[in-house]
C-alpha cells in the first residue's frame, strides 16, 4: 500500500517544469476546434471526428500527468509569496497592462483545478465519443466539434487561469460556445431564441462579475494605500510586489489580500472611490456581485430562467456544458475565491439561502415536467442548488465533491436520455415513453444506476457528497445567521426528497410499465456502441466516485487524530488559506466533534426511500389504476409545470417594458425632440430668419445711406455722453 | 536610431493618397478596372506608409511628438506646417491606412458610376484624415479637420440611398456648426496664450501659453471656490471668465463629431445613407477626430474647466452608451442599429477620456482602435450583402446563414467583437474603460450604470443577429444569395485577423499609446494640482521652426522681442502681429509673470 501510495506521488515528470507545459492543455482543443472549424468540411465527416476526439484525448492524457504531478510533494507553482504547494504553473508574460493594472497570461494547477481538468477533459472525451455517433447523420457535424472542443479550450482556461481577468476569458467563452451549441439548430427560431436567452442571461451575471472585479482592484488598492500610521502597519512589500508583478486580479494576490484583511473589516476605508465604506461591507458587496455572476453561468435564482431553455441544444451538449462542466463555473469560481467568502457572513447565508431555495424551487418544477431533457435540467438547476448551499455553509470541498459526482451521474443520465431519444424516434415526452427497459438494456441499466446516484440511495457517489453538503449546512453555523440557516437547511433536506420523487418518476415513466401508445416507434432500438460506451464508463464511474466521500483519512492536527474525506484530505492544500481564516475570525463555528456519520447517513437515506417510494407508489399502482391524480391537486401540477410563470413575470416586466421604453425613446426624445425640435427647429430657425433678414437687403443704396448715418448719429449722442462727466 | 527618413514619413504618409490621386485623375474615366485597381495599389501603398510609420515610432524615447516634421508656411499669422505623432496618433494613423484598401475592395462592384470620382474622393479623404491627425499645428489641424467634411459628403451626397440629399446637408451643417464654434475658440487662445510678437497657432505654444494660468486658476479656485478671480494674473482671469466657454466651444465641435448625446442625430442618417465606403471611413477613422479632438485640444488646453465640467461630460457619455444601446433595441433597419451601436461604443471612449485615469484613457484609446475594426468591419459586412439584395431591414433577411455559411461566420465574430466577448479586441479596450471610470473620482453608480451597456450590448447586437441570420429562409429571393466571394474573403479576413491579435496581443498597441496616456492623464490633473508638479512632464516640447530664409532672417535680430515662451525663434511674423498689440495690452504684464 505504502508502494502504491509513493508511486503516485512521485511525478512522472519534473514537477517544477510541467508549469510550462500547462498552455498545451488548452491549445490542443483549440487546434482542434480550428482544424474542424476551417477544414472540417473539406476533411471529412470521419476525419473530422477523428480530430475532435483526440484533440480532447490528447488533452486528458496531458491532464492526467499534470495531477499526477501535483501529487508529488514537491510541485510547486512559483508565486510571488513563496510558491503554491501540491500544484504546477507557469506565467507566460503578459496580456495587457495600462496605468497601475495589468494581468498576466498565468496558468496553474492545484489540486481543485487539476480535479476539473479531469472531469472536463474525461467527461469531455466521453461525450466527444458519444456524439460522433450522435451526431452522425448531422450535416453541420463541423461545426459541431468545433464549438465542441472550442467549447472545452475555453472550460479549461477557466480552470487553470491564475487571475480573475483570465478566468473571464474562460467564463464568456463558454458562455460564447454555449450560446453557439444551444442554437446550434438556428433554422428553428425558438432554438435560436433559446441560444440567445442563455448568452443574454449569463451576460447580466457576468455584469456582476466584471464589477465586483473592478470593485477588487479599488478594494486592493486601498489596502495598498492605507497609511503607515493605521494600526496593523502596512502591508508587506511582497505584496505591492506582487500587485507590480502579476496584477491586483491575480489569485495569489487575492490570497494575500484576504490574509492582511481580517482584522480591518470594521475599518473604514479612507482613500479612493470606495472610502466612506468598511472593508467588510465593501468585501461583502463585492461577495453578493460574484454571486450575480455565479448565478447567470450556474443557473440560481434570479438567472437560472436560461438553463432550461438551454435543453434545446443536442444532447451531448446538454450533457456536457449544461450538466458536467460549464455550469459549475459558479461553484468553481466560490471555491477559488472561498478566502474571500469566509470573510463575510452576510454574503455566505445568501450564497447558502440563494442555492437552497434554487434548489427547492427547481426540484418541484422538475415534478411535472413531461420533458426528459426538461426533468434533468431542473434537477441540474437543483443540483447545483444545493452545491451553493454547501458554498454558503463552507462546506467548499463537499461542494466540490458533487461537483464531481455530478459531473459524472448527470452526464450519464443526460447521454442516456439522449439514448433514449436516439432509439425512439428523437421522442422527449417521458409519458410518451415508457417499457424501455427490455429493449434498450445498457442505456436502462446505466440509468438506473444514475438515478439511484442522485437520489442518494447508499452506497453510490451521490449519497455521499448530497449527504456532505447537508450535514455541513446542519452542522457548520454562520454567525448571527443561525435561523436562517435553519431555513436552508430544510429547504435543502426537502430538496433532498424531491429528487427523489422526481427522478425516481422519470425513470419510471420512460423504462418501466407498458410502452406507450403514444410513442412515435413501435420499438425502441439501443444505441450503437460508441453511445452505451460513455453510458457504462460514466455510470461506473458514478458509483466508484463515493470513495471520495468516505471519512478514511485519519490525519493529526494539533495533537488530535482528525478523520477526513478523502476529497476533503485532497483539497486540504486549497483551502488552507481558507480554513485558516475560519479559525480566525470564528464566521463558521464548526462543530466542536466529529459526530458519528451513522445517524445523519441513515436519515438521508430514509429520506430517499420514502420518497422514492412515494413515487413509485404514485407512477406505477395509483396511476395506472385510476388513470388520472385527484381533481384537487391539478392545479398545483399546472402551476409547477408551468414553472410558476416565472419565465412570464420576466417577460412582462423587464423585457417587453425595455422594448417598449426604447421604442418610445426612439419615437419621443431622439425622433421628436432631440432631431424634430432641437436639430430641425435650429435649421427652421435659422431658415426663418435668413428669410426676414433678406428684406432688410434691399439692394437700395438710399436705404442703406439713411440707416448708416442713423447708426453713426446714435453712436456720436453716445460717444457725448460718454465723455460728459 | 535616427534614420534620414524619419522626418519625412509623415510627409509621405499624408500626401501619398493625394499623388496616388494625380495618377488617378489620368485615367481615363471609362477604365474601371484600372481606376479601381490604380487605387487599390495606391492605398496598399499607403497602408504600408503607415506601417512605416508605426515601426519608427520609439516607445522608449521620451520626445512626445515623434518623426516630427516642420516647415514655414504662413508664418505671418503664426502658422507652420508642422506634423508629428505621439503614441495615439501614430496608432489611429495606423487604423486609417489599415482601413484604406479594404474601402476600395468593399466598393469594387458596389460603386459603378463616376468611378472615378468616387476614387478621388477616397484618396483625398485619406489624405485628410492623416493629415488631422498628424497635424501639431491647430490651424493646419483644422484645414484637415474641414477639409475630411468636402469628400465625405461628396460620397454621401453622390453615391448614397434614396435620400442621400439630406442626409450629406444635415451632416455638413451639423459638423460645421460646431467647427465654426471651435475656429472662434481656436483665435481666442491664439491671442490668449502668448504676448504679441511670439503668438502662434503651434499646439506647442499654446499648451505652455496657457499652462502655468491653468494651474494657477487652478490653485486659486482650490483656495475659494465661490471666489471672483480677483488677484488672478490676466492670463489666468481670462481662463477664469471665458475658459470655461472656450473649453465649450471646442467641445460642443468635438461632441458632434463623436458623436455624443444629444449631437447624435446626424450619424444614424448619414450611416444609412452613406455607401458602404463612407460608412465604413465614417464609423471607422472619422468619429475618432472627435474623440482625438477631446484628447488633444479641449482637454489639455482647459484643463480647469474639463475638471468643473467632468462629471457633465461622463454622464453624458454614460447616457450615449446606454441610450444608444437602447436605441439599437428600437431599430428595424439593420445600419441604423450598427449607427447607433457606434453612439454606444463611443460613449465608452468618452467615459474613458473624462475618467481621467491612465486605464481609463488607455482604454479609451484602445477602444477607439476597436471600434474602428468591429463597427468598420460590421458596416463592410453589411455592405456585401446589402449589394446582393439592396434590403436594409431585419425584416428584409431572415435565416441567412443557412445560404451563406462562411458569411454568417465572419459575421459573428465580428459581433463578438463589438459585444466584448474577452479573447477579442472590444474587451481589453472596454474592461480598461470601465476599470479607468471605476478608479477615477466619478460616482460608482455613473460607471455601474456604464457596465449596463455590457449586457444591452449583447442584446441588441445578437437579436440583430438572430432576426438576420438565424431561423427559417422567410425571402424567396434570399434563397438564391451567393456566399462570399475572393474579393470580399480578402476584404474581411483582416479585420477577423486584427480581431483575434488585438484581443491577445494587445500589449504591443497599448505599449505604444500609453506614452501618450500618461502625458494625457498629466495635463489633465497637472492644474489640478493632483498631477505632478514638474511642469516638464506636461510642457509640449517641438522641433523649432527651420531658419526663415537669409531676407528675414537679416530681420530677425532686431525684431526678436526676447526668448519665446518655448523656446522657438519666431522670426519674421513680429512686424504683422505688432499693430494688434493695443487690442491686448493688459495682458502683456501677466503674461510675463506667468511664463518664466
């Protein structure tokens, strides 16, 4: 075991020079996107194929090695602080720098990142698999894998990005593959729109974000400049070398910034545009502005109106961005800046409150949907509910561990209702399925085993970091916030239950019980091997992903064996900053002992049961028996399936008045006033007196004789009089 | 590295277009081809003149007005004809040969009567605008500046729509309106900046005429504000009492030029009137003079009154950005949306000029270049298929990318472009912008609502998009649209090119306009007293006028009141200005206190 153990943490390649080699990770996809973009119709379907997928191959082979490496205790990305450990990077110089700011093209890989790397590319290459079958009688297939790997070159430069501006490259690009993918089918105009409503949506979130990273730099900068007298001294000369070096948007800085901040939170600042406000309201709005920006690209309440509609792309996208990767950008990005988080409780009890009710809220618009694609998008938008729920209550590395497990569950549930479209005639409607099971047996298997993944029934991968988040949220209190919390936590248990009843009723309705009459096929045919491949390699991973949740890490800290996580053990280098404010500034009380599992396990899992066995009860004896749900009930269901008229509300009071307050613009103030009065009135004006002013050139020399000797007589009086005392 | 040359490129540079001009005017009229070809040439040549240019600028040299070149011209009346580029210029003199040859590939089968004269008008608007923006001297500036107006509303009077006729008059009267304002204007701070006898319309002699009064002004309104400018030195009075109105007046001519709101009327007009060639000059090299008139007139020479009036003029660049963004939410006609999304992006480069920090004015400037590439490549874009189907309504299109994929394609990139999707140019000039209006003394909540235009932005311009190019074919006759061509594949290549390196390679660019930031940035706060207190960081150095000629200069000695302010002899105009002495005899006093 000792063996093993030492052979994983010892690098394959140099740990200080695989920094340089972190560009090709990305590049890589990117190639692949222009070789499919620009030749991809010239080449050839096959060939076109053949570069998409190993163009991710290539990238996931490259990313295993770099976490291979950063296992090894002597990786360490260089910083400006001393060097980041358990990770690898490099600066390649810079991007652009003007006045006091500048950002550095930097790249790193710690242990979160390089986690990431491995899901993208692995679910990645999956998917890329997948859909050369899916796609195979496409004629745009081009196309399609080249936002595909565009799509994962831009995933990528988000995670390994070691500055916010650079992440931002990352977090519009995909938002710019996701706009492309979801319309990717542009002749259908609600397609289209669909592409459309994703970008504009995720576009007011990154409005947030732009500004809470302009509202950083002030923030960084007046700690820069708080005079030497202020208690607590200056701040270190490595860090305004390090502002000089790599820009004030760069992690490391951030990291440092969070350290010199806990003990002037109350203080108020006193230079530059922020001054007036404290350290801590300023830390804390530019918390709340991150969230706007996390709740566009991950789909939380208000934003999260786009992610549905988003379904509207092929299904190895949805799979994809809208499951696996793009939308965790948010939790990505809360995780890398949790130094921050912790530092402000008024900002995590909104994270937690604005991911438990999204949690809530999706999961029971989820219980009526009729779409597949639909169910599952909810569920996505549940999901990642409670991952900011774990965000909120500092459970960052149970956060991250469904991140993963998610990645891997929901992508295979995705691929398999893609499947399932695939074999039935591209049929979404579940109550127009049904009695797949004995005919598309891999794809009924793989998404059996996904649905008990979510779920949470033990011992799959779900359970475990479902349960994390939820125990953390009933365990880790946020001070001054404590009923609060107690509502998220109660969303968050019944949001637990709810997927339950929802995904247990998907399953049901599309695999068990009679084929319905409705169907579009007589018979369902299973997909091709290149489909129920990914299918099995992604449900097995689903449930050997729960070893990351296991408590096996028994460490000593302080003199007290501590038992861990494994992903917790693992992501302990990351949060390190992190924990350490926590214990600093007391926020988050943690609980004081670890308290035996067993009990929260075995409620979590009662939970489930029941509630899947509600489901099972309602889908397969009440409703085949009496034929329909109580009359009493129905317009609960209406208004659930019609997503509680959320989509309405925006439309009737943001978008249709923006419309029509910009018409009446157009018509009133620049076509009547602006233009008809101000411009045309001036030309009138003029025109007018020119007009009269003509008479006065009469061309009559007499005229003009009497009116100047007039003139010359009134100014001599004048000069008279002038000159008189 | 000095080459023999250096003092004449920008000599090269501007008059080039012109003698590719001549040549043209030899071509006999019915040779098409070979007029448009001739042309072509000409204004690779010419792109090549400004490459030049730009590989000669020095970015570590700490001389401002570089490849400086100046000649006695009119020197009674203190003109000379003096050109030089700092970083901005050298960098929009760049943008504007880059723009040359894709007009005249953009025009090659658009434009078929007076070809020749459509020509002409090209080269000598070219030569203009070089000239506008390379010219030291205010005077030769403003010959430049009038002279874009005459080919301009030729192209638009000639070769535009329907309703060409009003458009080409309402934007030659706009335009004129304010120029007449600012030539006043320009008078004034002749006979304000320098005593009689060592006056001049050189940007040098004015700005050091006029800067140790600003910063006095300065100094004393710091002291009372609510004072009556008594005990200020005349110069400084005068800069109390009428600055602010001089600082106007070159505005208000700028302000229509850029254009902001509310002087924005005129541009949606002649954009959908205009040929595609003029729309592309337009939105692409010409907007700009008004941007570069703020950076370098109206602002450095009244730096007092900029600061009392910056909040005014950031909130109504803030007003242009959302405002035109709305507008272009209200639009059907697809180059009227593009017009107005220029009033939104230009508002930005306003925001970042008033902002009056170096991200802001950096960005400012850069963002000048991008919108030059992405509206000027819109607006190229547009054109090609507006000569397929000569339709300027969304409504007109519809599922276009179905029948021309590769057009679809160069069309969305260049929306990306101009949205600021990061990776392309538009987001390094406006994230520098907002970060500029963020650090700067303006309201967070005037650069929060400039932010909006981020997410406006992107709703106007992909609804465009998707009403042109998405959905079902709806036109019978767009079914038989053919994609683009060689011709118009080397028309829009560039642009896509210049998108993606100015997106990731911006530091070469920025490297050369933030040597003019920071002279900018410090001009603008020197009166202030926020800026640095050396006065050499700020003072305008320039080449002295070459020897007059051996007739005056026997006339010089006797003449020569003493040193001029600058240092520069100005011989020979003495005897013309002397009889104007009696008009300005206080200020002669102050004017020796205030200059050492």
């Amino acid at each position: 075991m000792d063996k093993l153990q030492a052979f994983f943490q010892t690098a394959p390649v140099d740990p200080t020079q695989a920094g340089h080699a972190l560009w090709l990770i990305i590049a890589l996809p990117l190639l692949g996107a222009f070789i499919c973009g620009v030749f991809g119709k010239i080449i050839g379907r096959a060939n076109t194929n053949l570069v998409a997928i190993s163009s991710v191959l290539g990238s996931f082979l490259l990313s295993l090695l770099v976490f291979w490496t950063i296992n090894d205790f002597r990786a360490t990305s260089p910083s400006p602080f001393g060097g980041v450990a358990y990770a690898v990077g490099a600066d390649f110089g810079t991007w652009f720098h003007a006045g006091s700011f500048k950002v550095n093209f930097g790249l790193m890989a710690d242990h979160l990142s390089g986690t990431m790397l491995l899901v993208i590319t692995g679910v990645g290459f999956l998917i890329h698999v997948y859909a050369a079958e899916y796609m195979s009688h496409d004629k745009g297939y081009w196309r399609f894998f080249a936002y595909l790997n565009l799509f994962v070159g831009a995933m990528l430069t988000l995670v390994l990005a070691d500055s916010l501006p650079l992440l931002f490259v990352g977090w519009e690009g995909v938002g710019l593959c996701s706009y492309l993918l979801i319309g990717f089918w542009y002749d259908d105009p609600q397609k289209a729109f669909a592409g459309r409503k994703a970008f504009i949506t995720n576009r007011i979130g990154d409005f947030g974000f732009l500004i809470a990273s302009f509202l950083l730099v002030l923030l960084v900068e007046s700690l820069v400049a708080r005079p030497q007298s202020a208690p607590g001294g200056h701040v270190s000369a490595a860090y305004t070398a390090a502002i000089a070096e790599k820009g004030p948007l760069a992690f490391s800085v951030l990291e440092e910034t969070a350290r010199n901040l806990p003990d002037l939170l109350d203080e108020k600042i006193v230079t530059g545009p922020l001054s007036g406000t404290s350290y801590g309201v300023a830390l804390t709005i530019i918390m709340l502005l991150f969230m706007l920006g996390a709740a566009g690209k991950s789909a939380q309440i208000p934003l999260y109106v786009w992610l549905p509609d988003a379904m509207a792309g092929p299904t190895p996208v949805s799979a994809l961005i809208h499951a696996a990767t793009m939308v965790t950008s948010g939790i990505y990005l809360f995780c890398r800046v949790s130094y921050l988080l912790v530092l402000s409780p008024t900002a995590m009890i909104v994270v937690a409150l604005i991911g438990a009710s999204t949690a809530f809220v999706a999961a029971l618009i989820a219980f009526t949907q009729k779409g597949i694609k639909k169910i599952l998008a909810y569920s996505t938008v549940s999901q990642l509910g409670l991952m900011f729920l774990g965000l909120g209550v500092g459970a960052f590395w149970a956060a991250f561990l469904h991140v993963v497990t998610h990645a891997f569950f929901k992508a295979c549930l995705f691929l398999g209702a893609g499947s399932v479209m695939h074999g039935n005639a591209d049929e979404e409607d579940v109550t127009k399925l049904g009695g797949l099971r004995k005919e598309m047996p891999i794809t009924w298997a793989t998404f059996l085993v996904s649905t008990l993944a979510i779920t949470g029934i033990v011992p799959l991968s779900g359970f475990f970091s479902k349960d994390a988040i939820l125990h953390a949220a009933h365990t880790q209190h946020i001070a001054g916030y404590h009923a609060l919390q107690t509502l998220a936590w109660v969303l968050g248990t019944l949001t637990a239950a709810g997927t339950a009843f929802y995904m247990m009723r998907a399953y049901l309705l599309t695999f068990e019980g009679e084929r319905s009459k409705e169907a579009k096929t007589p018979h369902a045919h299973e997909s091709a091997a290149a489909m129920t491949g990914p299918l099995v390699v992604l449900a097995v991973l689903a449930v050997i992903a729960l070893v990351h949740g296991l408590p096996i890490m028994h460490i000593q800290r302080g003199g007290v064996t501590v038992t861990q996580t494994l992903m917790e053990n693992f992501l302990d280098p990351v949060f390190r900053t992190t924990n350490e404010l926590i214990a600093r500034r007391q926020y988050l009380e943690l609980p004081k002992e670890h308290a035996s599992m067993a009990g929260p396990w075995l409620q979590a899992w009662i939970i489930a049961i029941v509630s899947g066995g509600i489901a099972f009860f309602l889908y397969r004896r009440y409703l085949p028996a009496k034929g329909s749900f109580p009359g009493w009930i129905e317009p609960f269901r209406k208004f659930s399936f019609n997503k509680f008229f959320v989509d309405e509300v925006y439309e009737f009071f943001i978008i249709r008045p923006l419309g029509l307050f910009s018409r009446a613009l157009h018509k009133v103030v620049d076509s009547i006033f602006i233009d008809g009065m101000a411009v045309h009135g001036t030309a009138w004006l003029t025109a007018r007196t020119g007009a009269v002013l003509r008479y006065l050139q009469t061309g009559d020399a007499q005229m003009y004789a009497a009116v100047m000797a007039l003139a010359a007589s009134g100014g001599l009086v004048w000069a008279i009089f002038k000159v008189m005392p | 590295m000095n080459s023999v040359f250096d003092s004449r490129i920008l000599n090269l540079v501007i008059f080039f277009p012109l003698l590719v001009g001549a040549l043209v005017v030899f071509l006999p009229k019915d040779e098409k081809g070979q007029i448009r070809a001739v042309t072509l040439a000409g204004m690779i040549g010419s792109f090549l003149t400004t490459v030049w240019a730009w590989s000669r600028f020095d970015i570590h040299s700490p001389i401002e007005f570089q490849l400086e070149y100046r000649l006695q011209w009119l020197s009674d009346v203190g003109i000379s004809y003096h050109v030089g580029v700092d970083g901005l210029s050298v960098a929009l003199v760049l943008l504007t040969g880059v723009l040359g040859p894709m007009v005249v590939l953009s025009s090659w089968t658009f434009v078929q009567e007076r070809v020749k004269e459509f020509h002409l008008a090209l080269l000598v608007l070219q030569t203009a605008m070089f000239g506008a923006f390379t010219s030291i001297d205010t005077m030769l500036f403003f010959m430049f500046f009038e002279a874009v107006l005459v080919p301009m509303y030729l192209l638009i009077g000639v070769w535009g729509s329907e309703e060409r006729q009003k458009a080409a008059v309402k934007f030659f009267l706009y335009t004129m309106v304010g120029s007449v304002l600012m030539l006043l204007a320009l008078f004034a701070v002749y006979f304000l900046s320098a005593p009689a006898g060592a006056r001049s319309f050189d940007y040098s002699t004015m700005y050091n005429g006029l800067m140790g009064a600003s910063r006095e002004l300065a100094g004393y309104l710091k002291a009372n504000p609510d004072g009556n400018g008594v005990g200020l030195t005349p110069v400084a009075f005068a800069l109390f009492r009428y600055g602010p109105w001089l600082f106007l007046a070159f505005s208000l001519a700028f302000a229509i030029k850029v254009p902001m709101f509310p002087l924005h009327t005129w541009l949606p007009d002649a954009h959908v009137q205009a040929p595609v060639a003029g729309s592309i000059v337009l939105a692409g090299v010409m907007l700009k003079l008004g941007t570069y008139g703020f950076w370098r007139f109206a602002v450095p020479l009244f730096p007092v009154a900029a600061r009392q009036y910056q909040l005014m003029f950031a909130v109504l660049a803030v007003i242009g950005i959302v405002y035109g963004a709305l507008m272009c939410l209200a639009q059907r006609d697809i180059k009227k949306l593009i017009a107005y999304s220029s009033v939104s992006h230009l508002g930005f480069c306003m925001l970042g000029i008033f902002a009056f920090t170096p991200e802001g004015a950096t960005g400012s400037a850069y963002q000048m270049l991008n919108h030059g590439v992405s509206t000027g490549a819109l607006f190229l874009l547009f054109g090609m298929i507006y000569e397929r189907r000569h339709a300027r309504l969304m409504s007109d299109y519809g599922g276009i990318a179905r029948v021309m994929p590769v057009y679809a394609a160069f069309f969305l990139i260049v929306t990306f472009s101009s949205i600021a999707v990061p990776g392309t140019n538009g987001f390094v000039g406006e994230f520098l912008v907002l970060l500029g209006s963020f650090k700067s003394t303006l309201p967070l909540w005037l650069s929060v609502t400039a932010a909006t235009g981020v997410i406006l932005g992107a709703a106007y311009m992909l609804w465009m998009v998707q009403k042109v190019f998405f959905g079902q074919v709806t036109h019978q006759e767009n079914l038989g649209l053919s994609d683009l061509n060689k011709r118009e594949l080397a028309a829009a290549l560039p642009f896509i090119i210049l998108i993606a390196v100015m997106g990731l390679r911006p530091q070469p660019f920025l490297d050369v306009l933030n040597t003019s930031t920071e002279r900018y940035v410090a001009r603008a706060m020197y009166a202030s007293g926020d800026g640095p207190a050396d006065d050499r960081q700020v003072r305008v150095l320039v080449r002295q006028l070459p020897r007059p000629t051996v007739a005056a200069a026997a006339a010089v000695p006797s003449m020569m009141p003493g040193p001029t302010p600058d240092g520069l002899p100005r011989p020979a105009r003495a005897m013309m200005v002397k009889p104007l002495q009696p008009l300005q005899p206080t200020l002669q006093p102050g004017q020796a206190q205030v200059l050492p």
